[in-house]
C-alpha cells in the first residue's frame, strides 16, 4: 500500500499522482493535508511512553497514522517553502513520531529512531517555480535527514507548478517498482 499525504491547496498533484500510481498496479490510500483538521505536535511525548504508538491529539491525523504505520511508501506532496514543506505536510511530519521506534540507535555517526515498519519507502514531491539553488538543497538536505532519521529508502523528487502527465507517471512508476 502506498499513502500520499498531499497538500493541495495551490494544485492537484497529489491526486494526480494516486491516480498514477492506481493505474500503475498500486493500491493507493489518498490523504488531502490542507483539508484535514490537523493540529500541531504538542512534544508531550506520550506517544513514544505513557500512550505508546498513540497520539493523544484527538484530530484527524487519527485516520492518517494507522495508514502510515502499515503502508509499504509513504510519500509527501508539498510547495516547496522556503526549502521546506508547507505548514500542512510539517504537521503532518512531526505527528508521525507516534508510528516511530521509541528506540534509538546510531547510524553513520547519528542518533536515529527508525519506523515501526522498517524497510519503508519515504518519499518527498516539492513543487515550486523559479526556486533558488539554495531552497531546492534544503528541501533536498530535509527528505536526506528525515530518510536517515526514519531508517528508510527513498527519494525527494524537485517538480515545476504544471508538470507534465508523462513525468508524473514516471514518478508514479518508480514509486509503484521501488526504484526509489
């Protein structure tokens, strides 16, 4: 299963790629960020203690995470912000420490936690016009660290605003085969 967890509240690209990815042989499950009632992380830490693997937040981000913690890809859709995600998808991010491994280990030098499903694939699309070298690296350095925090495969795909159909199921394909 592959979740898509999209804001697309400027274009409809994480649609169009669940469609993609449905006509690719995938199951896709489809989440629209910027629709949902999601609040931010309150780093209260229950989840990772008290509550273990349970958010306390009662929100939407309750139908997201059981998805997330058994999905073979979990890909994000954003604008690229000033190198980063949206205030939609960064929610989104920093709620999913409750499907995380509450335990650390090191990893080339670094303290990480991994996923509960380990081997996952994390995959990023940011999407944005005329955007500087320096905010396509951030957003490229942010999908490096949070893959090497999660302990999972993947890839940040950098799109135009209007990408072309043929890239979007080429993005769709390797998302679908695991070439990423």
């Amino acid at each position: 299963m592959i979740v898509i967890v999209s804001d697309d509240s400027r274009e409809r690209l994480g649609l169009a790629l669940k469609e993609a990815v449905t006509r690719a042989g995938a199951q896709a499950v489809y989440f629209a960020a910027n629709t949902l009632s999601i609040k931010p992380c309150a780093a209260c830490g229950s989840c990772s203690g008290k509550t273990y693997g349970r958010c306390v937040i009662p929100d939407d981000m309750q139908q997201v995470l059981p998805r997330i913690a058994g999905c073979q890809t979990l890909v994000l859709v954003s604008p690229i912000v000033f190198g980063g995600v949206s205030s939609h998808i960064k929610k989104v991010m920093d709620r999913m420490a409750a499907v995380g491994d509450p335990r650390y280990h090191v990893s080339d030098g670094e303290l990480v936690k991994g996923m509960t499903g380990q081997g996952m694939g994390y995959c990023m699309l940011g999407i944005g016009d005329d955007l500087s070298e320096a905010e396509q690296a951030a957003f490229l350095y942010l999908h490096a660290e949070n893959r090497k925090i999660m302990s999972a495969r993947g890839r940040a795909f950098i799109l135009e605003s209007r990408p072309e159909e043929a890239l979007i199921n080429k993005i769709a394909q390797e998302i679908t085969h695991e070439k990423i």
